[in-house]
C-alpha cells in the first residue's frame, strides 16, 4: 500500500522545463523545505534550466533528464544509446526511493517521469491543468482554481495533499561569490542600470517586442533618466541584442555574455529595472526581488505573469488588452497585441516602478 503523502521523507519535484516555469516552481520548494526541513528532496529538470539549480541550499539533488543529449544522439543515428542514457537516469531515480513525486508540469514526459521514479504517491493537476492526458498517471489528482490565478501560486495547490500550509512562500535562488564576479564592473560604476532583454524562446516569437522598439525605450531613458541600458542576451540570442545596441544611437550597450542562469542572476540582481516579454528571464529577475516590467501580449498576465520574489504578489506588467487577447496560438498570421505597447506605456511602467516605494511597484500592473 502507498505510504500516505503527510508521512512522505524523500520526495521528488517534476518540472522539466522551460526556465520561466521552473521559476515559478521555486515558491513549492520554499513551502516544502520549511514544512519538512528534515526531508530528502530532489527536483529533476532538463539540461536548459538545470545550471539555475546548481548548489541549491533547499534541495539534497538536482537530477537532469537528458531529453536533448538523447535527442542528439538519435539525430546520429544511435538510438540506442539514446534509449540508454534516459534509462540511466530511471534507474538512479528509482534506486533513490523517492515516495512521492510533485509534478508542477503535468504533460505526458513528465508524468511518465514521475512514474519512472517508482513513487507510489504522484501528485498532479487535474483537467484542465494537464496535458496529452497526463493525469491519467497521478495517483492524487489536485484541483486548482480555473480563473485568475499566477501559475506560481497554483503550483502551490499541489502542496495540500501533505498538508503544508505554503504562506509566505518565496522563490528562492542561490547566487555563489563567483557568479556574482560578473557584475562587479556594473556594481563599481554606480550608474543606474536597466536592462533590457528583447529575446523570446522559440517557440514564443509572437510574444516579442520589436528590437527597434527596445533601442527607443534606451534612447528615452538615457536622455530623461540618465540611465545606462545593458541588452542581455541568451544562446542564440546575441545577434538580436547586437540589433538593438546598433539601433539605439549608443544608448544602450551589449551585456556581458553569461555562461549560467546563475550569472545571469547575478548580472540583473545588479539593476535597478529588468525590461523583457513573457519570457524565463522576466521570471528570473522577478524572483529575485529585482524590480521587472513584463510586456505582455497572447498571454494573461494574472496567469502567466511574473511573481515578485519581495512580495510574493504580481509584479508590474504591461498589456494591451486588444480583441483577441488572450490567446493559445503560438503563431499568428496578424500580430497586433505585441504592436500596440508603445514606448511610451513601458516608459512609464519604468517611472512608476523607479519611484514608487517598494511595497507599491512590487504589486503594480498596468493595462490599457
């Protein structure tokens, strides 16, 4: 018989991807170390996200499933090898003897994840939470409030099988001395530093700002704020950076390359505003209390927005709710929700966040 999940010691948190989403899981690990400080928790994350977990004091083992080193190795033609190295990391899950699985993705890879582990109790959403039938495999099924609710705070629901009470959970993120090194040169110069990241995943190009746009906003902040305006850029992205920094007349400057999320961390923990899309850097400068705004377009902000890590409530966001917004697409013939943000509403998202006390800009969203 499955051990009840309040008696549970060694638990396994399930979130894969993608970095935003692992940002807002962090708050349930927060409420789970405090809970069971005693416990044995492990969280297994695909290899893009998996540098944010390096070293973390609340978790005893990161566990990277290697989705895209197997997906490499079957494009050479070794699927075996493939089929190999996931089969690895099965078995060291399963000899770990996790009791319980928290899943905070609930689509079919990780449910069958969470299986994988040999945890007699899996914890996940629900319908409508769930995708590709994945609650088929949980054993507890947790259901979550349909409307109006941060993706952060519903990942929280998962943690009312065990019974823990998750107020004041925070996002937690543990930046070491030497990640930290690459700030030093912005730290030293004392400028007030905004950074601006006009990248997007993927699979996200609809929710883009136009790069011309981000050069705009830098020349406007440097000549009403004095600012110094730093384009952050991740794998990939660096050519697209390089566009903004080209347009903006010498406003803005590229950023240091980082290596890891962590650096990356430690770059934005340095400024005293991050500028960016529905995308994982928004999330991950949010979480660290830096203050942020989201430019938002398909997507709902008081869903898919992002969470300040000081106040644990919404962070500042701008979205123009046009006719079509929200949506699900991912592509679209006619963009026009992004379009309609103009320099002019982050401009003063910007001010609002600079000079309200902290307890206001943390809680504040503008819509128009």
């Amino acid at each position: 018989m499955a051990i009840s999940p309040i008696e549970a010691e060694r638990i396994l948190i399930v979130r894969l991807s993608a970095l935003g989403d692992v940002v807002h899981t962090l708050p349930l690990l927060d409420a789970l170390r405090r809970a069971r400080p005693r416990a044995h928790i492990g969280w297994l994350v695909e290899e893009p996200a998996a540098s944010l977990l390096e070293g973390h004091p609340q978790l005893d083992r990161v566990w990277i499933a290697p989705r895209h080193a197997a997906r490499r190795l079957r494009s050479v033609g070794r699927p075996l090898a493939a089929a190999g190295r996931l089969a690895e990391v099965a078995r060291g899950l399963r000899a770990a003897r996790y009791q319980l699985t928290l899943d905070t993705q609930c689509n079919l890879r990780s449910s069958l994840w969470a299986r994988a582990s040999g945890a007699g109790v899996r914890i996940g959403f629900a319908p409508p939470f769930t995708k590709e039938k994945a609650h088929w495999w949980s054993t507890l099924r947790v259901e979550a409030p349909r409307d109006g609710q941060l993706k952060a705070h519903r990942n929280l629901e998962l943690l009312a099988p065990l019974g823990i009470d998750a107020a004041g959970a925070r996002p937690r993120i543990a930046i070491p001395d030497a990640a930290r090194r690459i700030a030093d040169p912005l730290r030293a110069s004392g400028a007030r530093a905004i950074a601006l990241h006009p990248g997007v995943s993927g699979f996200g190009a609809i929710k883009q700002w136009a790069p011309d746009r981000f050069a705009a906003l830098a020349r406007r902040l440097r000549d009403e704020r004095g600012a110094r305006c730093l384009v952050t850029f991740g794998p990939s992205e660096r050519d697209l950076a390089r566009r903004v920094v080209d347009a903006s007349g010498g406003a803005a400057e590229l950023a240091p390359e980082t290596t890891s999320l962590l650096e990356l961390a430690a770059l934005y923990e340095a400024c005293d505003v991050v500028v960016a899309g529905d995308t994982g850097p928004l999330h991950l400068a949010a979480a660290l209390g830096v203050p942020v705004v989201g430019l938002y377009g398909p997507k709902d902000p008081a869903v898919y927005g992002p969470l300040d890590g000081r106040s644990g409530e919404p962070a500042t966001t701008v979205w123009k709710h046009v006719h079509c917004s929200p949506c699900k697409l991912r592509r679209c013939p006619d963009v026009i929700c992004m379009p309609a943000i103009t320099v002019a509403d982050v401009a003063g998202a910007i001010e609002h966040t600079l000079d309200a006390p902290p307890a206001v800009a943390a809680s504040s969203g503008a819509r128009a």
